[in-house]
C-alpha cells in the first residue's frame, strides 16, 4: 500500500498543507486542501505526478474539518463522481466548512475576550471559512475509532486522536508502524490545541490538551518509525519529539501559573501576557493556548478557577 505525500500552497500563516494520496484500490485521499484554484492546481498536478487523475479517487479521508486540511472536499467529491467522505462525529465544533460559532462565542465569553476582540475574532472566521465548502450531516460518512480503511494489500487503522481539535484522527499501517497523524503531530511545532465546544456537550470546554497528552501517549504505543504530520517534513524520531512536547508543555504551564496574579486573571489577560506581539489572527490562538493551559493546570489541582460575572477567573492555589 504506497503512501505518497502531495504538498498544497494554502493561504494561512502556517504554510503548505501536506495531503496523502493512497494508491491503491479503493484510491483513496487523506486530506484535500484548502479551496483555492492555487491548492486545486497542485492537487492536480500531484495527482497526475503519481499517475492519477481526481476522477479516479473513491474515497476522502478526513484528519480533521479545518480550512487547510478540508476545503476542497466537496469539490473533489464531486469531481470523483461521488466518492465517499469519512470524518470524524466529533468533528461538530467545525462541522465541516461551518464553525458552530454561537457556541464558539460562549466560550470566547467566558475566557474573558472582551466583545469588541470578539467581533474581530468573528470577522476573521468569515474570512477563513471561505476556504472551505459546507456538507450537511448526512452527507459524510463516520469515521470510528479502532476501525479499520481497507485497501487491496492492506488496511490502515483508525485512530481517534483527539486535542488539536475534538475529531481529529490518525491512521496507522501497522505492518511497518507508519502513522498519518495530521495536524496531531507537527515537526517543527507544537500543535495548538484549539478551543473548541464539548462535542458530548457543547456548553462546556473542550479539555483540549488534557486529551491532547492522551492522544499522544497512544500513539506512542504503536511505537511509531513514521509519522507523517498535516504541515512539514515527516518525523523519523517520534520518541524525541514525544519527549520534546511533553517538556514544552510541561515549561509553558509553569509560565502560565507564573502569571497569575493572587488577585485572579482570565484567560484573555494570560494570553496577553504570554503573547503581547499577537495580531488580530493569532488572538484567538494565543486564547486558545492559555485556556487550554489553565485548564490543564485546573484539572491537575494546581490552581483554582471561579466564575464572576460570567467570565471565568483563575487563581493560584
Ligand atoms: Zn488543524
Ligand atoms: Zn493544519
């Protein structure tokens, strides 16, 4: 079962979107790219490079619903004559191509984002979520945990690799511990583990990173020899950078508790101490780090949190 990468130009900060192309029967897509004519000519070119065309993709693998990884899903479904699309149910908060962002909004509330950064945060999304065509529910297939995606020669296992976002997914050839791992495992940086509604229950948080460090831990058990990330070179070394990202987690929960001020701070005013170069598209970003942070820190009894006119404060214990 050959694995070939295809890397796409997107419009983000972030840079190229690495896609995987399986081809074998059913010829299968990991990831699709950002819906612009740049990406799609790219998609096209990698394809044809490989000896394919987007007519002969059967089905389209989802890591996660963002703009980079599934903008052009739809139009390559479409293109395929209606090959199948898999993603994750967990994957609500960003359903695909539509943020749930009333629920989004509570959450940015209550970490202390005051409404005018919010309506920022909110124009920005605008801006993103025209990189990336709606489905409607019933018109993706599940992908679920343990689950195997079978191809001719081989099978790759579904693992639901929760943090960077609730649905997020990776997919594991065991016969030579290769991993797909989207934007779960990054070589140059620590993905961000966005803030995200509960998909069980959406008036709550996400426990983002909590579940984040499990997600790692469990794909340090396949004891991995290739990890191919959603944006840059893959990872030969993933005990490294196992070890790597559980210290700069480790290092960037001192600093958070550090802030605090004995008389208590919102997420919001963490963030802007942790990140006071953050412009407009990196605010939410910034939130998303400290709340991710403080709640680890909450939920491992290192500090106190509280509400107090509907916004949550945290205080050193
Ligand atoms: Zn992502
Ligand atoms: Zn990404």
């Amino acid at each position: 079962m050959k694995i070939i990468p295809i890397s796409l130009p997107t419009p983000f900060y972030i840079g190229p979107v690495n896609v995987y192309l399986i081809a074998e029967d059913p010829i299968t897509l990991i990831d699709t790219g950002p819906k612009t004519k740049e990406a799609r000519d790219a998609l096209h070119e990698g394809l044809r490079k490989a000896g394919f065309r987007v007519a002969d993709v059967r089905r389209i693998v989802l890591t996660h619903a963002h703009e980079d990884h599934c903008g052009l899903a739809r139009s390559v479904r479409d293109e395929a004559k209606n090959a199948e699309v898999l993603v994750h149910n967990w994957e609500t908060g960003h359903r695909i191509g539509r943020l749930e962002y009333e629920e989004h909004r509570a959450l940015l509330v209550r970490a202390g984002v005051p409404p005018p950064e919010i309506e920022t945060m909110r124009k920005m999304y605008e801006g993103v979520r025209q990189y990336a065509d709606s489905f409607a529910a019933d018109e993706y297939g599940e992908l679920r945990d343990e689950e195997e995606l079978e191809f001719e020669t081989g099978t790759l296992r579904i693992v639901h690799t929760p943090g960077h976002t609730p649905g997020s997914c990776s997919f594991v050839r065991e016969a030579d511990r290769t991993i797909i791992a989207g934007d779960c495992v990054l070589k140059r940086i620590t993905p961000n583990p966005v803030l995200s509604p509960d998909p069980i229950d959406p008036p709550k948080r996400f426990a983002s990173l909590a579940e984040y460090l499990v997600s790692l831990a469990r794909l340090r058990t396949f004891a991995p020899t290739l990890v191919h990330g959603g944006h840059g070179a893959p990872v030969n070394d993933f005990e490294e950078l196992f070890n790597r990202y559980i210290r700069a987690i480790q290092e960037r929960q001192k600093t958070v508790i550090g802030l605090l001020p004995k008389t208590g701070a919102s997420a919001w005013e963490i963030a802007l101490q942790m990140f006071p170069q953050a412009d407009d598209v990196h605010r939410f970003l910034s939130v998303s780090e400290a709340v991710a942070h403080l709640d680890l820190a909450h939920s491992e009894g290192k500090i106190e949190l509280e509400l107090s006119d509907g916004r949550e404060v945290y205080r050193a214990s």
